[in-house]
C-alpha cells in the first residue's frame, strides 16, 4: 500500500488530501478532530491529485455541486454505510443524525451514526458538513463548527452569519 498526500490552499484554509494506492482516502482540515498524523501521509507531492483538486476548485467556486471520483474509505463496515449515506445529501441540503439512522434502518442508532461522522476520512467529499442536531442546531464537526457554518451557507448561498 502506498500513500502520498498534498496540501491545497481553500477558502477553509489548507487541505491535506492523501491517496492511498492512488486512490483519494483523506482530506483533512488543519486542526481538526481525529486527523492522522502527519507520518501516516506518506510521501509528498501532487501527482495523482489533479481530478481532485480540479473538483475541489469547481466546488469552491459554485460551480460543482457533485463529486464523481473513486475514494478509498477506510473504516468499519457500519462507518462506511454512514459515509455511504453522506454521499447521498443533496448539496444546500441537511439531514439529522436520526435522518441517518433511519434510512440506515437502525432507528435507534443515532449515536452511532454521530461517532462515525465525526471519523469520516474525506471531508468536504464526503459531506458530513451536511449532518445537524435534531433540534436543528450545528452539532459537532471535526473541522470546527465554525468551518461547518461556513460551508452550509456557502451551499446555501446565504451570509455566514444568517444562519443557525
């Protein structure tokens, strides 16, 4: 197995993706909850990471809503049905923690579904951003919940401070 990574500038600050085999497994928000250490990585350099980084840019500049690109999710078989479901919350849109264990068919599992968020390898990608409490109010969020304001209202094409 072999891994590599790069570092990309955001509107989020800088972005470490890493590529296991050459397939995108990580992307990770300077001081962020659950982050890897730097040594698992793997070597640097950003070859292998164009498409990824062409995407990112299209989604940072309004004009990509849907990533299309082979990911390498590594974690337990019920973290990956989490971040599964993730992948099917339409951009500008939000789901609750009990969204996601219903639709996982573990109505009871909103705890679970909350712990396997928060480790979710591929942020941004993977939109946990788009998971709140069910009260309705920003929970959690491995990037910081500033960061998670950020990107909601960057989908929902609203001032940062409009909403929650």
């Amino acid at each position: 197995m072999t891994r590599t990574h790069t570092v990309v500038d955001s509107p989020y600050g800088p972005l470490t993706l890493v590529a296991t085999d050459s397939v995108l497994s990580g992307l990770y928000m300077t001081e962020q909850r659950h982050r890897p250490a730097e040594e698992t990585f793997g070597d640097p350099g950003p070859r292998g990471f164009g498409e990824a980084i062409r995407q990112l840019d299209a989604y940072f500049a309004g004009e990509l809503k849907d990533f299309d690109l082979p990911l390498h999710l590594a974690g337990t078989t019920f973290q990956r049905s989490v971040w599964e479901r993730l992948c099917l919350i339409p951009y500008g849109e939000t789901r609750t923690y009990g969204d996601l264990a219903d639709a996982l068919g573990k109505p009871g599992a909103s705890r679970a579904v909350g712990l396997a968020n928060g480790k979710n390898p591929i942020g941004i990608i993977v939109p946990c951003h788009r998971v709140i409490g069910s009260s309705g109010s920003l929970t959690g969020y491995g990037g910081g919940l500033d960061r998670k304001q950020r990107l909601l209202a960057f989908e929902n094409g609203t001032p940062e401070d409009a909403l929650f």
